[in-house]
C-alpha cells in the first residue's frame, strides 16, 4: 500500500461552515463513483480482512479476540495509514482512509471499536502532538499492532465536561517526573493496552496530556465493563495512584491538553461517520437477505409495502449518508492538500483540515449514528420475532449501534457544537454570516419576481437554497436578539438543537442533490437514473417538512408578535416543494435492493 497520488481538487474554496451561505457545483464536490481502481482494491482487501479474519466464529464479537485481530491488521497497513513512512508508516490519502474505515465499519461493534479507538483516538494524539523522540518510539510499534492504544479522558465526574477533570499531576521533587494520581472510566482497550494517553490537571488547574505506559508501578485496572453492547470491545476503569512517569512523556504544551482532546474528537466523529456508513450497508443486507428468504402468506415478505418501505427507507438515509460523508472527505482532501502545498507540515495539515471542517464532522457523526439507529432498528423488525433473538445477528448489530449516539461526544453535544462553532466563524470575520441573514431578511418584506424554474434538478436546488434561508432567517434573528441582551441562546438549547437539526438537513440535501447530479453526466454508475432520483426527490420532501417543523418551533420558541408573523409567512414561503409519489419512489429503490438480494446503490 503506498500513497495514493489522490483524486482531483475542485472544491478547495468551501470553508468549515460554508455551505450554509454558499452554493457548490456538482463537478466540485467527490462521489465514491469516483474513487479510482487502486482504492477499491484497498476496500477488497479491508473486505477480505473483516470476512476471513473477523467474522468466523464471530471472533470480532469476543474480547478474547481482540489484541490478535489489530495485530493481522497491522500487517496489512490497516493501523499505520495515517502514520508517516519514515515512523514505518503506509500513509493514504483521505478518500482511501475513508474506504478503509467504511469497510472496518462492516466488522462489528466489537472490533470496529477496538479499532476506532486504537488508530483514532489512541495513535492520533502522538502522531498530531507527541516530540519527534516520543514519535520514533510509540508510533512505529502502534502502525504494526506490536503497540495497542487506549485513551483516557472520561471520569466519573467528567464526562462532556472534559476539562473538569480530577486526575492530578504533580512535578516530583526532583523536577524530573510527574506523579499522576486519579482515576478514568469507560476506557476503551484498556484490557490489553500497552500505551495510554491520559489527561490529567498539573498543579490542579493545568489540564495537560501525558504518555503512560502499562507496565508503569501504580496503574492499575477494574474489571471488564458489562455492556449493553460492544461486548467484544475491552472497557475497564483506569486507576492512578502515585504513577510516576519521566517529564518527557508530557504530551504537547503544559495546560494545553484540550487542543489534544478536541481536535482528535473532530477526526474522531469524522471515522465514526465513516464506520457507521460501512455497518449500515451490512445491515441492510441481512435486512434483504431475511426479507426474501422469509416466507408468510406463501409468498416472501419483500414483497409486502410495509417491508419495502422499511428497505426503502434505510437505503436512501444510507445513501444520503455516504454521499456526505463522501463530500466531507473531498473537503478534507482539497484543504490538506492546499495547505501541504502552501509548506505545511503532513501533520499540521491533517490537524488543521480536520479542525476546518469540525462542524461537517459533527454533522457526521450525529447524522450517521442516527442511520445507524433507524437501520438497525428496522432491521429487527424485518426479521420479527427472530430479530429479538440472540440466535440471530440482528439483535447484536441493534445492541452495537446504540452506544454511537453517545461517544465521541454525545449527539446533543455535538449539535450545540455545530450551531457555536458557525456563530464563532461569524463573530471572528471568517465567515459572512450577517450579510446573507440580512438579505433573507429583506427578502421577507418583499415579494420576489416569479422567475421560471429551469433545469433537470430546478426544483430541488430552489429547495436547498430555501433551506438555507431557513437556517439564515432563524438563526440570525436568534443571534440578533442574543447581541440585543434579549435571549441568552447557552440556556436555550432546545433552540440551538433546532438549529443544529435544519444544518444537518441542509448538508445533507445539498450534498445528495449534488452527487445525483453528477451520477447524471455518468455512464457508469450503479442504478439507473431514476432511482438516485427517488432518492433525492423523497429526502427532500421529508427534509421539507422538518425544515418547517424546526424553523416553526424554534421561531415560536423566542418570536412573538409582528416579528413572529412575518417569520412564519417567510417560511411558508421558504419550505414549498413540489409533492411527490414518495410510495413508488421507495419502492423503486427497495426493488433495487431485493431482486439483488444486497445493498447495491
């Protein structure tokens, strides 16, 4: 595996953030269409690995299996794709790590998280902070699997509120060491760790993080974590008591330990998305397969609505998905490769893009954990009574996907970091919020010319152009009201959630509507046209009616009188979408995937 020279670069001008106030063109925007032939003998070979390796005996579900399997995946470059060549490293480019970890995401709850957690949250931090000597050590054994990584950053008491942190650090007498005492829970791979990342607060007030070995006097373990699921995945406390560790394994700056936690939590939603994407397809898969295999009535039960509309239903959010996910990747890919060529460091421009796209990564992560949860859930329910079984693996796969909506940040976190961390672009200058507010605005006062829509996708693109008016019109009289002393949006989170949800739809239709019209101008592709059509055309219907019904609660929530009135007549206007027969779209896509028995979008 070498480095892939990449694939093309147009889309390098849209910021963190930027779509909500700016259109892209299809040509600009990566599809997995168009991943090259290099990069989908990557996906055989990650493919190869989960079903020869993971799944017999479902090795990938028991923790006894673990430590073994990251081990083979070392062999294959499957652990070092991040890491640089001269650290015996394999690097990829991104749209192959996001092959990668679409196809990891198809092993299961169990080893997908024991690799998440060791080439994300575990590898990364040394990798983006550690010194060139930490580097030369830790990384070259954790590319191959020799090493395994865990990290410690959750508490009893600190869970969202990472900085809280009890764990204490303290500069011996000597000034040569740092004696850590504390305690971290929900550690994932601390069962068979060798190398911890660990936040601690130096002196009581400096959050810092240190590089902790497992061999190192005074660490020591609980007992394995009995979870609702990811059993196979190790998960035991962390115990600190008079650990003593050499100065030299402080990780990055002193007090700066939060630059390590949340920029590894940005790349860390991003994989999460990716994962979920992968687990989602092997989900519907079993899905159809049980769907055309069960038979009631005398006939298959895919050939009832009330199961294609479950099928199709889970194909078009998975396919909206992977078309954001996709999208993302082509951004990250576009600035890494921008700021490489600008004399960045490889690490400061993987840092930094991951960094750009934080609010993109947080839709990911949110959005796809929640596919994750319809697919899943759905999938029981094909199968009835056999789904609630433990004979059959739908009932592990509902038991995995729950714990997505809650690490990596929780979903309700990771929504009020979208919506913060856009109103922070504006208030820096980085991003021109006020002028587009402003004009929707205006435009609610008047009455635009009628001007015919033109063009295969006229309707829809009109759509996500009044989406983003939407988000506009809502969030910037919210912000307005805020700056007026006249609504403190931090004890208004159920506004912030609102906005954070229209973001998501917006990202998402945008990014759908642009990968079907590029599919147009394709003669190769997978479907015909008219199923990506259905898809499109079915998201946006249904993204209409949550537009509306977000923008209407949370207008109502902090509007009153004229100003509410107007809004409410605004969007009206704003959330008007030709209806559809969204029955026989789904139907079209459900047919799809069962006459081929699979996922096959």
């Amino acid at each position: 595996m070498t480095q892939n020279p990449g694939n093309f670069i147009e889309q390098d001008a849209l910021k963190g953030g930027e779509f909500i106030i700016k259109d892209s063109q299809a040509a600009g925007m990566f599809i997995p269409e168009e991943l090259n032939e290099e990069q989908e003998m990557v996906r055989q070979m990650c493919n190869d690995f989960v079903e020869n390796e993971v799944a017999p005996d479902k090795k990938g579900q028991k923790l006894e299996f673990q430590a073994g399997l990251l081990e083979k995946a070392g062999e294959l470059g499957l652990l070092s794709s991040h890491i640089p060549e001269r650290f015996d490293g394999m690097p990829m480019d991104t749209h192959t790590n996001t092959v990668i970890l679409e196809e990891m995401g198809r092993s299961g709850g169990g080893f997908t998280t024991t690799y998440a957690a060791h080439t994300g949250i575990g590898t990364l931090p040394i990798l983006y902070f550690g010194t060139e000597e930490q580097k030369k050590k830790y990384l070259p054994g954790l590319g191959s699997g020799k090493l395994k990584a865990a990290y410690c950053l959750t508490e009893p008491s600190s869970g969202s509120d990472a900085l809280s942190a009890k764990t204490r650090a303290d500069l011996s007498e000597d000034g040569k060491s740092y004696i850590l005492n504390g305690q971290k829970m929900w550690i994932t791979n601390a069962g068979f760790a060798d190398v911890f990342v660990v936040f601690a607060q130096v002196d009581g007030d400096k959050f810092t993080g240190f590089i902790v070995e497992r061999e190192t006097p005074g660490l020591t373990f609980g007992a394995e974590e009995e979870k609702l699921g990811i059993k196979g995945s190790s998960t035991r406390q962390v115990f600190f008591e008079n650990v003593t560790i050499p100065k030299d394994n402080l990780l990055g700056e002193l007090g700066k330990g939060h630059l390590i936690a949340f920029n590894i939590l940005n790349v860390g939603r991003y994989k999460l998305g990716a994962m979920c994407l992968g687990g989602n397809k092997k989900a519907i898969k079993m899905g159809v397969n049980y769907a055309n295999e069960r038979i009631q009535f005398k006939v298959p039960i895919s050939t009832f609505g009330a199961i294609q509309y479950k099928i199709g239903e889970q194909a078009i959010r998975n396919f909206v998905l992977e078309s954001s996910i996709y999208r993302t990747s082509g951004l990250m890919h576009a600035k890494k490769t921008q700021l490489l060529e600008g004399g960045a460091s490889y690490v400061d421009a993987l840092l930094e893009a991951a960094d750009e796209y934080a609010i993109e990564c947080a839709i990911m992560k949110v959005y796809g954990s929640e596919v994750t949860d319809y697919v899943v859930d759905e999938c029981v329910q094909i199968h009835g009574g056999n789904g609630f079984s433990e004979e059959y693996p739908a009932a592990a796969g509902y038991r995995d996907a729950r714990i997505s909506r809650i690490y990596e940040g929780t979903n309700e976190i990771n929504r009020m970091l979208m919506v913060n961390r856009l109103l922070k672009s504006a208030m820096k200058g980085k991003l021109d919020i006020v002028g587009p507010a402003w004009a929707v605005q205006k435009e609610l006062t008047s009455m635009p010319p009628m001007t015919p829509l033109e063009g295969a996708y006229a309707e829809e693109n009109k759509a996500v152009k009044d989406f983003k008016k939407v988000v506009l019109m809502v969030a910037g009289a919210a912000a307005k009201m805020q700056m007026e002393g006249k609504l403190d949006l931090k004890s208004e989170q159920e506004i912030l959630m609102n906005v954070a949800d229209m973001m998501i739809d917006v990202f998402n239709a945008e990014s759908t509507l642009l990968r079907v019209e590029k599919l147009a101008g394709m003669e190769k592709k997978k479907q015909p046209q008219d199923v990506y059509d259905a898809i499109l055309r079915t998201f946006i219907t249904d993204a209409t009616a949550r537009m509306n019904k977000n923008a209407t609660d949370a207008l109502t929530g902090f509007a009153e009188g004229d100003m509410l009135k107007t809004m409410l007549l605004g969007l009206k206007r704003f959330t008007k979408y030709q209806p559809i027969n969204v029955k026989a779209a789904r139907r079209l896509v459900a047919s799809k995937l069962i006459d081929a028995n699979e996922y096959s979008l």
